[in-house]
C-alpha cells in the first residue's frame, strides 16, 4: 500500500508532520550532525522575545513520573540575533519553511517580534507563544483568557502576512472558548498544548527542586491531556491544530491526529531520545500500512 | 555523541554507596578526559549524566554513587545488563603543559580525574592529586592514583582520614605550590579553589539536565564569555570564566 | 528517635495522615481480608449522591503513562442505602471517624445529601465533591468558578456540624481563587486534586478508549500537577488541606505535606498495589528519621 | 486474593502471537477454573488480567495473546524472570452435573476451559468441546482438549481448518446437543450463544479492568440482579443474568 504523509498548514504543506518542539530543538545546531535535518517536516525553533534573555536561574529541570519540569524561561539571544545568526546558520542544513515561535512581555513586544520575522523568507508559520508557564509577567496570562488571547492575535495579525498560530496554554478551566476568541481575531491555527504549571520538592533540602519554584510539565504524563484539548479545540474551530504533548512514537503521532490535530510536534522526547525525530519518521509509514491508513491528512475524530 | 547499547562487564562497590561499573562497547566517541555519558535508566524519564573515569578501545570505567532513585537502579545491573547512553558528551578537559599542575576532586568529582592524570602523565606532567571526601568510608581510588606514582592527599571533612577539612585545607597543610589546576567536586569547592589558588585553571561543574547534549537550555549557567551550557560548552571551563558571586 | 505521625484536621486528629482516596477503595469490603483497616488514619468513601446510579457504560477505565482515565461517573447506591447499609458494614471492621465524600447535580442534591450524612455518628469529615469530571450535569462544572463552588459550601455549611472539605477541581485556571472563595463561603478544608480531564483513542477501532470519550487522569503522571496547586491553595487559604495525585510512597506523602498538605490520600495506588497504604504506613517512620522529621504535623513549606 | 511473586519456567508460542507462559509460586489463592490472575508489565501502569488456564500446587499455565504493548513485553518474558501477580481473582465456574455439557471457547477465551475440562472430568462429565479461531494460524488447545478424552471440533472464521465460521455454526452443523454450556470469548460469540442455545448456562465476561479486584468500579455491568463488578462478581455469571441489547 502507497501512503501519504504529506500534510497542509494553512497552505504550507509538509512532507511529513513531525515537527521537533520549540524548545527542545534548540535551532536545530545539535541535531544537524545526528541526521539529515530535511527529513522533518519542519522545525518550530526556540521560543524567541524582542530582546535576548538569559532565563531564569538553576536548577531549570526536575525529573517526574513519566515527563519532566522545566523553567528554563525563553532562554534566547533576541530576535534580532535569531533573523540575522540563528536562522542563516540553520538554513544552511535545513531547506524547508521554518515555524517561528515568539513570546513577549506585552502585546507590542509581540507585535514588533511578529513583524520582523515575518520578513524572514524561510519563515512558513509563525507560531505565537501565549502559553509559556516560566515568564513572571506576560507569558502564560496571555493565554488564560479569551480576551487577552484575541488581543494578542488581533495585534500580530495586523503587522504579519504569513500564517499565525497562537500557542495555547492547557492551565485553563476552558481552552475551547479561549480558541474561539482567537478564531474570530484572526489565529489561522493553533499549537497545542504548552507545558502543564507544576512543582517538585527536594525532600532533603525542604526547598523546589526547580529555583524558580514551579515549572511547566511535559512528557508521556501529559499526553491524556494533550489528546483531550486538541479534540476540545478541533470540535471549537475551523482553522488546522498542531498537537503536541508526550508524542513519543508514531502511535502517538496517529492518536493525536486521530484527535484533531493536522501536524504534531515532538518536544520533551528529543531530549531523553535525540533520535526520535528519525525514528518516527521511519516508523509511520510502517504503522500506517498495519492500520490501513492512506493517507494522513485524511484523519480526523469520526465521533 | 552516540547513542549506543553498552554491556555491563563488572560492577563493584568500591565505598560507602559507591560503585564502580565498568562497561563494554563502542567508546570512539570519548576523545578527552572530562567528558561524560548520559545514561537511560529503566522506570526514570531524563537520562543520568555520569563523568567518565576511565576508557579504552571497548571499555568505559564509570564510578558513580547512590544518590536518588536513579543511582539506587544503576547500583543493581548486573554483569551481561545491556545498557543505552549517549556517549562522548561535553568538552572535556584541555591538556596543558604547566608542570606543577594539582589535580583536585571532591566526593563524586574524583572520576574524571582519573583519566586526566593518565593523559597528564602520557604529555610527561606528574600532577599532584588532593581528594577530598566527608569521612574515610567514602574514601575511594587513592590507591589507584598512587599506582599511577603520583604523590596523593586525602581530605575528609570529619578528620577520619588524611587532612581534617576540605581540599583547600589539604593544600595549605602541605603547602603544596602549584602553576596550574584541574579540579571537579562540588560548587562551594570549586569556588573555594577559583578564589584560594593563585594560578589559572579548569574546572567540571554540575548542572541538572534535560539533554546533556545542548538541545534544551536546561543547564545554562552566565560566564565571563555569555551564557554558556555546562553539557555542551562544558562541563569543563576556564577558571578565569567563571563568575562567582 | 521517636516520631509522630498524628495530625489534626479541623479537629479530627488521625493517627497517621494515611487516607485512601474516594473511589479507589469502594466502601473497604475488598481490602479489610488484606490489611486491618485501623491502620489507616481515616477512609474517605465512594463518592455518594443523593440517587442510587449505575454510572457511565464500559469501557470506564484507559491506561495511560503512570496513570490511567477513569469514567465511571458516580456509580453508587445512594446516600440511603450508603448510611443505612454500607457504613454500618464497614464500621465493623473500621472504629475511626470516616470521610464522606458526597456529589450532587443541583445545589439542593449537595445539601440533602450532605444533612443526611451528617447525623451520622462515625462521620468524621464532610468531602464535597465539586470536581467529578465523568458526570455531565454539575459535577466539575460546580468546581470550575468561585461562585458554584462558594454557593455550594455556603449551602452545605447550613445544614451541617461537621468540619466541611471541599474536593476541587484541578481543570481551573485559578485553583487559589476558587479556594478563597469557598473558605469565605466556610469551607472549614479543602481535598485536591480531583482527576485531569483527559482522552485517549484507540487508534485500531479510531474510537475513543472510554465509552464517554473524556475520563479523568489519576495516577503519578499528575503528581507534579497536585503538588503545584496543594502549594498554591496553601498559600491562598489558611484551612488545612488534603493533598492527593499520584502519592505512591512513603518520600510522595513527605513531599505533599511539604507542600502544604497536612494529610494526604492514596487513590490510583491502591489498585495497581493494593497494600499500598500499608506499606506507606510502615515505610513512613523510616523516612522521617533518615530525613530527621520528627513530627508530620510539623511539615510545611519553607519557602 | 494475595500478591505474590511468580517465576518463569517457560514461555513458548503456541499458535499466531498467542504464548504459553508456565508459572512457577504458591498458587493456593486459586480454586476454580475461570479465575484469573492479574499481571504487573514493566513499564505499564496497569495490571493486565490473564485467565488461569491449568494449575497444580505449584505451577500455573496461562495463555495470551499479544493485543496491545503490555502483552508485547509479556512476550518477551524469559525462564526465570520474576513477576508480581495478585492471584486467585474473580468467582470462576461452579461445575454443574448436567452430563450433555458443551464447553464453547472463542480465541483468547478458550484458556480458562481447559481446566474448566478437567474438573468436569473429575465429576464424571465429558464434555464436547467446540474452539473458535479467526484462521487455522491462530488454532491452539485442539490436541490438549482431544488428549483429555474429550470430542473437539473448531471453527474457523476463515474456514481454513473446521468449520467455515462461528462456534454457533459449529454447533448447527455438528448437531450438537446439550443440556448446560460454559462459555468464554469475545462478547458477540457470548450473546449469540446466550440466543441460540436453549439450555441454561454460564458464560465469562471480559471488561477492561482498574483494579481486578472490587475496588474501582471500572468494570461494572447491569446485570437482571443489579449492577455487578466483573472482576468481583464474576468473571463468570449465569445465562439468566445477563442482560442483551
Ligand atoms: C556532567 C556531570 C557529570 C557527573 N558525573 C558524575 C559521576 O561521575 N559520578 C557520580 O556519582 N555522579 C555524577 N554526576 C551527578 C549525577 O548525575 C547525579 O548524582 C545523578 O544524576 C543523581 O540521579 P538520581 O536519580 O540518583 O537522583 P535524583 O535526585 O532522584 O535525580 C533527580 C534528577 O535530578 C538530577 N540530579 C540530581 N542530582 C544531580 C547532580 N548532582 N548533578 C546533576 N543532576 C543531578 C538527576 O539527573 C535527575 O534528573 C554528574 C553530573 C553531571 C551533570
Ligand atoms: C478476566 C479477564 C481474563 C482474560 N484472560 C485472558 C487470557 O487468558 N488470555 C488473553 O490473551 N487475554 C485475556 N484477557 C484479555 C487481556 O487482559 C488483554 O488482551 C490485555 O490486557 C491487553 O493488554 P495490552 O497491554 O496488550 O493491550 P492494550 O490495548 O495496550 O491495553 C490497554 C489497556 O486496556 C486493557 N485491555 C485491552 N484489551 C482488553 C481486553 N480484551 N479485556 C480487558 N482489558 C483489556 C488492558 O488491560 C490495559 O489496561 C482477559 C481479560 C479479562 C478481563
Ligand atoms: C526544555 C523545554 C523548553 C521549552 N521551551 C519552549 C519555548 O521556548 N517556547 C514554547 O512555545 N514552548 C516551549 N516548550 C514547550 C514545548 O514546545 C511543548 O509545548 C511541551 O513541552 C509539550 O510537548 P512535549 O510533551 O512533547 O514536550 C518547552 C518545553 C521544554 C521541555
Ligand atoms: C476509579 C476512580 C474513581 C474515583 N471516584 C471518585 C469519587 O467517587 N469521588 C471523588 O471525589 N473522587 C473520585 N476519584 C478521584 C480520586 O479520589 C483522586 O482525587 C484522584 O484519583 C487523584 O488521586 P490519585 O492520583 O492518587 O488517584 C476517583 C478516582 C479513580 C481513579
Ligand atoms: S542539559 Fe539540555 S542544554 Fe544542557
Ligand atoms: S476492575 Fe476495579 S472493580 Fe472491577
């Protein structure tokens, strides 16, 4: 049986819908060596602010059952250093539209990100980050209620050309209503799930694990959760979903578009498994064929 | 960095809580002293980064000491276990030609000490070797410094053996004079080092990990050059580097 | 050295902070030929409503990564049929005050239950369930905004003398605000967490693996999650709390209680291990001498 | 009900993806045929229930088949490993004395009938036993059931050994008669027999499973005498009782 696995965001289309996680990717630096970037379908790369940020202090990373915390807090050198060095440099081994995620600390930080990367050609989507749980101020609260969230949008799509993907957050009582609103500001899609707000303690020390306290949850552990909002959004818009959380094999890439999603993302198992990416890829194809699936960007919820 | 299957060829508790694995397999990817693995545990999600202590063409000694669950898991392979790392990550350290070189490690910070003294010793330096630990029982590999001929300070913090304190204490008890320095231990000792000892010199930190290979920003700490991570841009870094506050 | 294990909820001192969670040990019939129940410090029972229900179709239960979906929605024989024959059983092998964990669909369902169980002698504590996800009117929706919840509590505090917990709602945005609002209202505790919503779809059939599609998440992989807003609601309020997600050991409950918690309960565990609290009771005592903790009660966060 | 610890004495592929795992421990907790143990898998949350399919004192034989990934690393169990079981779960068949018995087993469900045969045997009931498999790759038991005296037919839904179709179309071909039936397999297979055959019976059910032992609710059923557990109160309930829809 031939199989598909082209898919089409929005007009991009990828030749297949893995896509390493903003994050755990870096941009793409440490992966080139390992195998033939081309292979993704693309890279949604390190979320990027107006200006460069260190991040928070360590520890950033806590084990958990199943997953992990992180509070690395947008770790980046600013947008200027990601259009005229990051991006050069990745492009060099990877040839296909890029994802941009942004983050801000203010709607005109957002705004004055957006602006500047949707000039960058290799830009396909950009993907607007309403969702980080590791940022004091902005961040997270932009993603926890509609309003807010719209603004968002409404301010990005106002100053960009390329498809916007708001980022949403899953620390919220009702992520349908919250996609609804940035539906009617504009969004032309959605990524989901960021990281779920967590903690750990150190038992000896009496203290977090974390510096920061708290941290944002990733991993196998959340993908029930995962699952559970796609098919919420799917079922409150009309505009394509990238999933995300846990994906850790093609039968988790096929459950999650199964939910809804139309392309996934891999984050936190490129960490423990920097192969994954590879392996998936070669995977699917195989897992198609014994479910009798064509072509995948035929699935979507029949119930 | 590789991903490979390694086989457990022995494993031995060389102190308290403290053993010594030693693996089979593939070690090409292991270029410099310094440089770790990242270790899959079963039942744990983030890998465990463990220095390398000792190497040749198809064996990788490791010390490591029970510490969390991961550790309690490793310390049960047996002979024959497969297990899968990530081999050849971080630096490592960068041989110098400085003669009087003192080579300083604390607790679990001793094993990559080891394979650097060889290097040492292959460039015809003799460094001298202070290990600091908290109490005789966690004492572990002097002999096997010694064996390499190098003269050998202990320091325990409770007095049970050697030295009564910390390293730094050990080298003002002997007065040892040194033009260059490689240590590794904990942070208040590395800091102790950077601000006592005179000379330049490279020091292995510690961070928590998401990767150990650069992907993940998780263990990215400020240095005198920007930001730097200890997995990738180190874990080795110049003393002069290191900001201490 | 000698340690104490005793804490006080609003009152009621447990000789241990050991509780099995509601839900997770039916009405103790299966457990009392494993273990003598007195070991525990209490059992907080299958949630009970005012109606006798059967619950939602199988299948009810999904495995997840450390964890698993239930959706069994309630099944219980009614609050009569829970005082005039359930607790009596289990009375005769259980001499501590019980937890009552009642649900409702209307505010009026939460009071007539709640008077009801609160004439009953070896009550010891009122657990009002605000937060079920598997049922589809009331349930979670009275746990996910301050005013339900408050409404509720305001209601079960007129008709009852017994210190009142409210269980909430992990799938909120805010989880302090919703607690504030119920301490003002007399809440005089708080039980949390209650399940993530979740989903998983069997990609074989393409049908969701639960009957009703969405289940709740218990189970380590929420543990994280639990610690985060036990923290949180400890900061809010200033009632006691009982923490629950995920706890299975000894070092969990030691971590919990750090977190603010000054009990916990032990759910999902108990089914994959059925000594698990057991065990848990014996491991404790070790754990606070090699952490030098000489009274649980003592336990909260330093930070 | 206990939690023990079991230990491999052999594991062999009997049929297509279907394993026969011999168990050695304390199997006391087991009293009837149609009981099931349930299993602890690496890397699983979850148990995973498993019909005894033949005991003694000491050893226990279960068959599977490889469904899902917690069955795959079943698969892979070798001679020796230990596992966690809690043992002697669920009612299990009560032996009736009606002499014109048919047990009727359909794919996985055929296990527990095995010993169910042997019982029957003891009480002086021989009965006639009809297998139902998807093709003749998935046939398994025929020649233990037929070394038990015991007349064996099968079919398969494929035709490729036996009757071409259902256990129903087996029964209607072979004319076979009966006066009490046992039965397990998957819920279609059950709810035809329940409709077809005239004469009471009792029939195991399968459900997925929280706990496997009464305390969760997870796998409750409307039965005619109200909800039932089928981990608790069965997984083996009377004709009678079942209610079709
Ligand atoms: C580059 C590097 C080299 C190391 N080399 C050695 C060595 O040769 N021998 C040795 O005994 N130890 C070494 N360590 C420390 C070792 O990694 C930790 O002791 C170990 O990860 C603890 O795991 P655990 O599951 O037992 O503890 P837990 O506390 O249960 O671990 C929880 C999480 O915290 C992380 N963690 C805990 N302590 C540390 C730590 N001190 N440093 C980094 N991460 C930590 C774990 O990796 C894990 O992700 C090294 C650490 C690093 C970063
Ligand atoms: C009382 C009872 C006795 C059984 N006896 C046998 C037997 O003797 N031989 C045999 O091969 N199988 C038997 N089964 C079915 C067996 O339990 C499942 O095939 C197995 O659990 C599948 O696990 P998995 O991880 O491979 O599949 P997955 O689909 O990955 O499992 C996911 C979850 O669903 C549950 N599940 C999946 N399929 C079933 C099912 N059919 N019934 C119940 N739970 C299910 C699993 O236990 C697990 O919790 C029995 C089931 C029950 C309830
Ligand atoms: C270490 C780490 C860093 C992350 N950084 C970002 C980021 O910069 N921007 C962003 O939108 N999401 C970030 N995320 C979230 C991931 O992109 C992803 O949404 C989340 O981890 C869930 O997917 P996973 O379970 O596959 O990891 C980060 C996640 C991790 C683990
Ligand atoms: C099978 C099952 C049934 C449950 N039933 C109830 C219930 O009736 N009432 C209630 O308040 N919580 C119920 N819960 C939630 C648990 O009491 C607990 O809040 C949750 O499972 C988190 O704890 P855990 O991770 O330790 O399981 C149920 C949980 C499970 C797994
Ligand atoms: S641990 Fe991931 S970048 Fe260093
Ligand atoms: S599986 Fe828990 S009651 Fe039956």
């Amino acid at each position: 049986m031939d199989v598909n696995m082209k898919v089409n965001l929005s007009g991009v289309v990828l030749d297949n819908p893995i896509i390493p996680a903003s994050g755990t990717f870096g941009f793409g630096e440490e992966f080139k060596d390992l195998y033939d970037l081309n292979i993704l379908g693309s890279i949604s790369f390190k979320g990027t602010t107006r200006e460069p940020r260190f991040g928070n202090p360590t520890p950033r990373i806590a084990e958990c059952p199943s997953g992990l915390l992180n509070s690395v807090g947008l770790q980046n050198p600013g947008i200027d250093a990601v259009i005229n060095e990051e991006i050069p440099k990745l492009c060099k081994y990877f040839h296909k539209p890029l994802i941009a995620n942004i983050s801000g600390f203010s709607i005109d930080d957002y705004a004055y990100a957006c602006e500047k990367i949707d000039k960058v050609e290799q830009v396909g989507i950009i993907e607007v980050n309403v969702s980080c749980p590791n940022v004091k101020h902005g961040g997270m609260s932009f993603g926890t209620n509609p309003e807010s969230a719209a603004e968002v949008t409404k301010a990005v799509k106002a100053v960009t050309t390329k498809p916007v993907y708001i980022k949403l957050s899953p620390n919220v009582t009702d992520i349908a209503s919250i996609a609804k609103a940035c539906e009617e500001a504009g969004a032309d899609g959605f990524t989901l799930i960021n990281t779920l707000l967590g903690m750990r303690i150190d038992i000896k020390t009496r203290k977090p694990v974390l510096a920061n306290a708290m941290g944002g949850l990733s991993g196998p552990a959340v993908f029930p959760v995962a699952l559970r909002m796609v098919y919420q959004v799917y079922k409150a818009v009309s505009v394509p979903i990238i999933g995300m959380g846990g994906i850790s094999s093609a039968a988790d890439v096929i459950e999650m578009m199964m939910a809804g999603a139309s392309a996934v993302q891999i984050g936190s198992a490129n960490l423990v498994d920097p192969f994954i990416c590879k392996t998936i890829i070669e995977e699917l194809p195989k897992k198609m064929r014994e479910l009798g699936i064509k072509s995948l960007s035929e699935l979507k919820p029949t119930f | 960095m590789r991903q490979l299957i390694f086989e457990v060829n022995n494993i031995r508790p060389i102190a308290d809580k403290v053993f010594e694995l030693i693996l089979l397999g593939d070690t090409s990817d292991i270029i410099r002293p310094g440089q770790f693995v990242n270790i899959r545990v079963d039942g744990k999600y983030l890998r465990r980064p463990i220095s390398v202590c000792d190497w040749d063409e198809d064996s990788l000694t490791l010390i490591f000491k029970v510490f969390g669950e991961g550790t309690e898991i490793m310390s049960r392979l047996q002979k024959g276990d497969k297990i899968d790392i990530l081999s050849g990550l971080g630096n490592g350290f960068t041989v110098t030609d400085s003669k009087k070189a003192l080579l300083v490690g604390g607790g679990v910070g001793v094993p990559p000490l080891y394979a650097l003294a060889k290097k040492l010793i292959e460039q015809g330096v003799k460094p001298v070797v202070i290990l600091g630990f908290a109490s005789s029982k966690d004492v572990f590999y002097k002999n096997e410094f010694e064996s390499l001929g190098l003269k050998t300070y202990v320091a325990t913090v409770d007095g049970s053996e050697g030295t009564k304190g910390f390293v730094t204490d050990s080298i003002k008890e002997n007065n040892l004079q040194c033009d260059y320095f490689y240590a590794c231990g904990p942070m208040p000792m590395l800091k102790a080092l950077c601000l006592e000892l005179e000379c330049p010199g490279q020091l292995s930190l510690e961070e928590r990990m998401g990767c150990g290979f650069g992907a993940c920003m998780g263990c990215s700490i400020i240095t005198a050059k920007g930001s730097k991570r200890v997995c990738h841009d180190g874990p080795v870094f110049y003393k002069e580097d290191l900001l201490w506050t």
